[in-house]
C-alpha cells in the first residue's frame, strides 16, 4: 500500500460526498418543514445529510492537508516564473484568484446569473413547502404537547379525544410533539392532522389573535397565519393598510413588519385590534 496514494483517493473520495451532500442540502426543503413532515432522501433525513457534509468536509480538509503536503514541491512550481523563482502572482495564479474573487463580490452583490443559483433554491425550497405543508409556527415539533395545542388553539379534550380515536392513548401532555409523532409510527404533520381531527369538525370561528409571538411564527406568511386562525387574509391586509403599512400577505410576519419599519408585535397588536369587533 501507498500513502500517497490512499491520501489522493480518499480527497478525491471526500469531494465526491462533499458534492452528492452539496446537491442535496441543495434541492431539501427548508428545516422547519423538512422535520416537520420527516422529509428523507434515501432513507436519509435533512439533519443527517447534513452531518455528512461537515463530516466529509472535515474528511476532505484533513486528505487535503496531505496531499499538499506530499505534492509541494509540483505544487510550488505552479508559483515559479520562468526564471525559476517563487513568485505567489504569476499569471495563473492571478487568474485563478481573480475569478475566486469575482465570483465571491458577485455573490454578496447578487447579481447574475450568480444570483440565480439563490433564486433557483428559494423556488424549490418554495415548492417543498407547499408539497409538504408548513408547521403552525418554527419548530413546533419540539414543542410539548400542551404548549403546541396551546399555541395553535386547539382545545386539549378534544385534542385527546382525536388522538385516542385514532388509537393513541394515555399522552402525556409534556411530551414533545416529535417525540409522540415518532413513538406511533408517524410525523409530525401527520400527527397535527390527526390532532385536528376530521375536516368537518374542525372549529371554523375565528381564533384569538396572540399576544406573544410564537416560537418560529414570524416565520409564516400572513397569509397562513390568517388561515391558521380563521381569519379572512384580505381583511388582514385592510387592516394593516389603514394603519399605513405597505403588506404583502405572501411575506412572512416578520419581513412584512421589518418593511415597516416595526417589529412582528406591532403587527400582531394591529391585527388584534383591527379584528376586535
């Protein structure tokens, strides 16, 4: 066996994963909505091909090392002009920094067709969420079970009485929702339909606007937060309007109130009051 050969494949190796992690976490859907619906790939979910891609980074940072290590002196000759003096700015060198340096300014600047690349995953991170449903706010698969029925307004006998239905019984009401999600075979989401019980009883009047931001809620459009609530997302938007804010109710809570100038409470105060007969 050669070390300078086991060195080479297991870069080569390493940037091989590195790609296959990099289209991946490319192409996934965001995480609130990933772990929400135990999105996986290969068996795989979100948060271990993650790991994959630190670990075969680390991998390729260390054969790196090595390689360049057992290559310096090919590689220090890249650097040398022809009278054979080390020189970091030859011409090579000078393109390959230059086109780095182009493509990191025209990144920051988002211009394209750089900023395309962003686009492009905006738009299926985009059709992630509405393949697989959104949660009610930001990682509410950690929340326990009372405080996720409290924050989507759910009353908890029914909640139980939906659950023990659907053959879950004896819930402890501290338990996270992931956890309860897991322990029956199911996700999240699939667990919060159940939690809802069946479409025609479900509660259609309107319900009671927060006072407090739920964890990850600003995250949510209003547009969702409205339906989350039984409120009519075009009023919401009046409402806002009349208070002389410039909304859109496809924009998350938080991006419609920093356009404002002002902070998700302020938006949650407006709409309180506006929808308070």
């Amino acid at each position: 066996m050669s070390l300078r050969r086991i060195v080479s494949l297991t870069l080569m190796l390493s940037i091989v994963g590195m790609l296959v992690t990099s289209i991946v976490l490319f192409i996934v859907p965001q995480g609130r909505v990933a772990n929400w619906a135990i999105w996986t790939l290969l068996g795989l979910t979100k948060s271990q091909w993650g790991a994959l891609h630190t670990n075969f980074g680390f991998l390729m940072l260390v054969a790196g090392g090595f390689h360049v290590y057992f290559n310096w002196r090919p590689i220090t000759s890249y650097l040398k002009n022809k009278a054979r003096q080390v020189k970091v700015f030859t011409p090579n060198f000078n393109v390959a920094l230059g086109l780095f340096v182009v493509f990191g300014v025209l990144t920051v600047a988002e211009v394209p067709p750089l900023v395309w690349v962003q686009d492009l995953r905006e738009d299926l991170e985009a059709v992630g969420a509405a393949r697989l449903g959104e949660p009610p706010y930001g990682h509410a698969e950690e929340s326990s079970l009372r405080v996720f029925l409290r924050n989507t307004g759910i009353d908890q006998v029914q909640a139980r009485a939906n659950l023990e239905e659907a053959g879950i019984q004896a819930v402890d009401p501290e338990v996270s929702v992931m956890d309860l999600a897991l322990a029956n075979g199911l996700s999240p989401q699939r667990l919060f339909e159940i939690i809802k019980g069946p479409l025609e009883q479900r509660p259609t009047e309107p319900l009671p606007i927060p006072e407090a931001m739920p964890k990850g809620g600003g995250r949510l459009t209003l547009r969702d937060f409205c339906r989350q609530h039984n409120r009519d997302a075009e009023r919401a938007v009046a409402i806002l309007q009349a208070a002389g804010w410039t909304v859109d109710p496809d924009l998350s809570l938080k991006d419609n109130a920093a356009n404002n100038d002002a902070e998700g409470l302020d938006l949650l105060d407006l709409l309180r009051e506006g929808f308070t007969p």
